[in-house]
C-alpha cells in the first residue's frame, strides 16, 4: 500500500495563518482563506499510461518512466496495487449562472458516477453550488440504485443564482475530501462551465490548495463564451510575463497586480515590506536560476491558466481529465471514458532532490516508448522546506 502524502491542516477552515518571510509573497496566505502546510518527504505523481486508440496500457515498470521536479531528475517508485485502494469522491455541480440551462443534461448521471468510482470500496459525496458551495448529500458508502439518495438529489437539481464560484467549490471539496481516512485514494468529479465568477478565493490560493494535496480532478466543462475569444491564448502553460521593470532588484519595482502580499498602502507607494522584497527575490532567482525559473513559470502558468479556464487547467495540475461536453451525450462519452481511466492509474512517488517552499514543475515521460502517451499531474505545491532526499 502507497504511503499518503502528509498534509496538515493549521487552521479550521475560516481561521488565519501567518506565512514566514522566507516564503516568496505568491506562496503565503491571503487574510481570508485558510492556510495550509506540506510536510512531506515523499511526492505521489498517478500516471495514465494509453495507446494511440485511448486504450490503458498496464504493464510499464517504474524504471519505463522519467521525472524531473523543476527539471531535476528524480528517482521513481511504483506503488503496487493501487488500483485496489479504496476511493473517496466527491461531485462538485454548478447549478448556478450559465449552469441552469444544463441541469436536464445531468438527470442520468447517477450511474455513471457509480461506474467511474468502480469495484473498489467507495464514498460519494455531491457539492452544489452558484455563488456559493452548498453540500447536497454527505458522503455515502451505498451503491446507486433507483431508490438511492445520490440518483434522487441529481434528478431534483434546481437552478441556483446568478453565480459561478468554482475555485470556492473546489477549495470546499477538497476539504471534505482531507477528512476522509488517509488510505483513500481522493478524486473530484466538477461539471461546471469554463469560467470563474464570484469565488472568493484569490487566485495564488487557489492554485495552493489545488496543488497542496493528492486530489485528482476530472472535469466536464461547457464552454463560457468569453474564454472562446480569438484573443485569449490557447495554450495554458505559455510564460508571457515580463521581467521586472528596472532591474531585478530594483526599488521602484512595482508590484504586479496579484501581489498577494502588498495591501492597498503599500501598493501605493510606502515601503516596501518584507513580503515584497522577498516576492521580487523570488522573480529574480526565477530568472536566474534554471531550477526556481521553471516554478516560476510553472506558477505563472498555473494562474493564468485559471484565468482562462478552470476545469481545464485544474486538471491539467491534478493529473485528472478534461472533456468538453454540449449535451447528455456527450457527458456520458466522457463518463464511460473516465470509468475505463480513472482505476487503471499507475502510482508512481519520489522523494524530492531539489526541495523549496511554493509550486514545482512535474514533468513524467516514458522511455523508449514513442506510441504511448502519457500523462500526470504537472505540479506539486510545498509550503515548508522539506529535507532533500539521502543519496
């Protein structure tokens, strides 16, 4: 059995905490949202692994993959017999905004969901939400029949308001998810449209939390008409960010406008605190430094990605699955999909040569096999130092 990645929580969820110094500013916590720490010695990375016809591929050993963590190579581990791990999975649906319209599309999803969980011993939970998430069935360990809870809440969905606050479900989903036993393989299923609105976690949070813990997301998205704009760019990982206006160090620099790190005084001109220099010290590595250039970018990355469409780049990060859907039918295309996927996932796990606080780069990739494609979660998220591994 796989050993759990460590994650404590500091805080319940509406407490504070104050991040060290030391931590660059776009990995602290803002004064709104819980903050939480990655003590750990071990990165847990699940891998699919398909032909070029989607079919799963079983057989690979750990020495047929390849990981670098911010570009440094790392020695791999396969977890045996993952696949019979237990699952706790909860479905996050918007009902809110542009949602409304397709809540008659997910009348039949009840046993799909139940398929895509499996054979193994499983919990469902369903989150709704609009502006707001709102838990609509606790997590329940009864397969889905004609009578059960789970089939009758999806068929009597209601429209919600006006909003959309994804990253605010999700941040709620994975603290369900965190309570479950540690020897649950922990998954989210989100249907929502493309596009955030309302969510009171901030960006840089969001991409903390969603990276903090080993949660996979898969998404079925329909699309949001604003993210279709030819200007939008269609590829999620671009760096597109400039350098730092008048040196890399330099005391005019201004702060960007996601510092999370610098309050409306400081943002107009005082000085410069802690938090800042030690965000800006951090940008100026980033361009010097291959390994932190790669985390920089990979951050970068990772927001704007959220920008431009969540369910996409949350699963992307997570290592789940992304489809795109219009109708019924296609959500149970994507359905069926998943239910081949999400239990045939090798479980691969390093112990991190290059450790820092903040968002790594994962890249996974075969050797010596060019018709197989593979993919994996693309980041991990580290608060706290963490020892490098003995040689």
């Amino acid at each position: 059995m796989r050993t759990p990645l460590a994650v404590l929580l500091l805080s319940a969820p509406l407490a504070l905490a104050q991040s060290p110094a030391s931590v660059p500013a776009a990995a602290q916590a803002s004064n709104d949202t819980p903050t939480l720490t990655t003590n750990t010695t071990i990165v847990l990375v699940p891998a699919l692994v398909t032909t070029e016809n989607g079919e799963p591929v079983y057989t690979l050993k750990a020495q047929d993959f390849t990981a670098t963590d911010d570009g440094i190579p790392q020695k791999l581990t396969l977890e045996e017999d993952s696949d019979s791990e237990p699952l706790a999975l909860v479905v996050a649906i918007q009902t809110g905004g542009a949602a409304a319209h397709h809540l008659d599309r997910y009348r039949n999803l009840a046993p799909l969901i139940e398929s895509m969980a499996g054979e193994v011993p499983h919990k469902i939970a369903i989150v709704t939400f609009g502006s707001t998430p709102k838990p609509l069935l606790p997590f329940t360990a009864d397969p889905i029949t004609d009578a059960t809870p789970i089939k009758e809440a999806i068929e009597d969905l209601k429209p919600g308001d006006p909003g959309a606050a994804i990253l605010d479900a999700l941040g709620y989903s994975v603290d369900l998810l965190r309570a479950q036993p540690p020897t649950y393989r922990r998954a989210i299923l989100l249907l929502s449209e493309t596009l955030d609105s309302g969510s009171q976690l901030k960006l840089d949070d969001a991409l903390r939390v969603i990276s903090d813990t080993n949660t996979a997301i898969y998404s079925l998205g329909f699309s949001t008409t604003r993210s279709e704009a030819p200007t939008q760019a269609r590829h999620a990982f671009k760096n597109d960010t400039p350098g730092p206006k008048g040196g890399c160090m330099a005391k005019d620099t201004p702060s960007g406008p996601d510092d999370s790190s610098a309050d409306a005084n400081e943002k107009s001109g005082s000085a410069r605190s802690a938090g800042q220099v030690a965000n800006q010290a951090y940008d100026c590595l980033g361009l010097l430094a291959p390994p932190l250039a790669l985390a920089k970018m990979a951050f970068v990355a990772g927001r704007n990605g959220l920008r431009r469409n969540v369910p996409e780049t949350v699963a992307s990060l997570t290592g789940g699955e992304y489809y795109q859907f219009k109708d019924a039918h296609g959500i149970e295309r994507a359905m069926i999909t998943l239910s081949n996927h999400v239990p045939n996932r090798y479980i691969l796990s390093f112990h991190p040569q290059s450790p820092h606080p903040g968002l790594h780069a994962l890249t996974l990739r075969l050797n010596n096999y060019p018709n197989l494609e593979v993919s994996a979660r693309s980041s991990y998220w580290a608060d706290t130092e963490v020892p490098p591994a003995a040689h």
